[in-house]
C-alpha cells in the first residue's frame, strides 16, 4: 500500500508548544499590522461578512419553522386552498352569480321602466353629478308656485336652462323655458313636460301640472308630452322623503327634487322656533354648471317661495 506522501512544509500549519499558545511568524504578524488575514480577506471584509451571514441566518430563522413539527402539512395547505374556492363559490352563486339561477317573482323588464332605467343609467355614466342641498321656509308647496320659482330662476341663471352639444363641442342656452315635472305611475316614473311654462300664470301652471300628472297615472300621456324639456322638478316630498341626490334628466342639466314640508326648528333672532321648511337637492351637470351658480339659483328660488303672493303677480 502506497504511502502518503506528506504536505509541503510551507502548508503545514504551525506547531503549537504544548501549554502554550501559538506565536506567529515574523510574516504573519506584518500581515495583522496591516489588517489582512490569512485567507486573504481584511479584517473589516471578514466582519462584513460574519453581519451579513447573521443577518441572513436571522431572516432565515424567521420564515422557516422551527422545526418540522411547526411546518403546514401539504395536505392542510390543499384543503385550506379548495375551502377558500368552495366559499368564493357559495358567495358568486348567492349574489352575484347568474340572474337565471335566482328564484322569485318574475316580470318584464320593458316599457317605462325599462325606458327610464337605461336613460337614467346613461345620464349617471355620462354626467358628472353634483347635489346642493337647502331648506327654505315654505307655508305653500303647490307644484305650480314651485315651477313658477325655477322659471324665474332659469331667467336669472340661464346655465341652469342649457344643454350641452356633445357632437358640435358646444353649449345651447336655450330660450324657452320648457319644466318637467315627475310623475309616480304604476308603469314607473314619468316626466311630462310644461311647456313654455314662462308665459303661464300659477293658475294655468296648477291646471296644466294637474292634467299632465293625471294622465300620466292613467296612461294616456301622449309622447309629445314626454320631450322637449329644459329643467325637471321631482317631489319626492309626496312619499315622505326630505334630502336627495336626484338624478339629471340628460341632456338637460339640472333637476330640482322637492322634499317632504314638515315643522322643524329653526333659529331666529337667537330662538329656537318650529316652522314649516321645504328641503331642496338641486342636482346638476357640473360640465356646464358650477357650484356658485347651483347657490345662487337655489337662493332666488327659495326668495320667491317665501313670498308666494309674489308670484301670483
């Protein structure tokens, strides 16, 4: 059997004495002065290096189990996996799965409300909506004192009367005062149209508000009487309602909704007093109209119906 052959003497590592410790040689202690080891890294290199492996071995220590008992089971992994789909699963077909798996009532989606509903949902994606709200004190709410309010207010605010056109890129303020006035059916909501409502007096308002609204109930509204409008006023006072946010009739601009009249309190003079007050919500498109000029209309509309004897003149 061959002999091993012995390490160059200059490899061989250096004898210790016994008891003793190890004294370097004349090389090795130039090599320390100058911060070098004998691999070859410097002193600074080496503790880099031991940080950077603490460092390591910390974040390591962190994220890996302890020990083999403290790690999930492949199994436990997969079943928490397939729980998570059986419950996104439960949830899609309780929601917001297909309509066609839901049980119920059914009946057609079409007609009026079918109507109003796609134009509604056109205006809500096409107008940039904003919602003023204010109250005013009101001892009459008659629907024609009101419409005989907004026209004058259009007068004063005629942004509230335009409509914008989208092909020319351009802005129509109109000049007729044309006031819708929306109307509950069993069919849906309606919005029969005042026309010229400017050149009528409250009695004649009152009479064609009553007429258009009693055969939109009946069903006999003709559509020439649906079109054409320039300004809405929905009053959803009637069902109890106070403070909306009423959707604009596109492409008109604005539409003033009308809340329930009711005792409430009011500060005047430093007191506290009960007094009949009208919530309004003017809703408007913001393209054309801004906030000051949505105030400042809701402002002359509300000084004209605290004073409805005015507007008999």
């Amino acid at each position: 059997m061959p002999r091993a052959h012995p390490r160059d003497a200059r490899d061989a590592p250096p004898r210790r004495r016994a008891g003793g410790r190890h004294r370097p040689r004349a090389g090795e202690r130039d090599a320390r002065r100058r911060g070098v080891r004998d691999d070859g890294e410097t002193d600074d290199e080496a503790r880099t290096t031991t940080d950077t492996g603490a460092e390591e071995a910390e974040r390591d220590a962190e994220t890996e189990p302890a020990s083999a008992d403290d790690a999930p089971a492949a199994g436990t992994t997969e079943a928490a996996a397939a729980a998570v789909e059986a419950a996104a699963a439960t949830l899609d077909t309780a929601g917001d799965g297909p309509a066609g798996d839901v049980s119920g009532e059914r009946v057609p989606y079409r007609g009026v409300r079918r109507s109003v509903g796609e134009r509604m949902a056109r205006s809500a994606r096409t107008v940039p909506h904003a919602t003023h709200h204010d109250s005013v004190d009101a001892p009459l709410t008659y629907t024609a004192f009101v419409v005989r309010a907004v026209v004058d207010g259009l007068v004063g605010y005629p942004s509230l009367n335009a409509r914008p056109d989208e092909d020319r890129e351009e802005i129509v303020y109109r000049d007729e005062y044309n006031v819708g006035v929306a109307v509950a059916t069993e069919a849906g909501l309606v919005v029969p149209v005042v026309e010229d409502a400017d050149e009528l007096d409250v009695p004649a308002l009152a009479a064609r508000v009553d007429g258009l609204a009693s055969r939109a109930r009946d069903r006999a509204v003709d559509v020439s009487d649906l079109r054409g409008g320039t300004f809405t006023v929905s009053n959803v006072g009637a069902v109890g309602g106070e403070y909306v946010t009423p959707i604009v009739n596109h492409p008109e601009v604005a539409v003033l909704a009308l809340g329930a009249v009711r005792e409430r309190p009011r500060v005047v003079e430093g007191e506290a007093v009960a007094r009949h007050t009208l919530p309004l919500s003017l809703s408007i498109d913001h393209r054309v109209v801004d906030g000051a000029e949505a105030a400042a209309f809701t402002n002359r509309v509300m000084e004209r119906l605290r004073e409805p004897a005015r507007l008999l003149l």
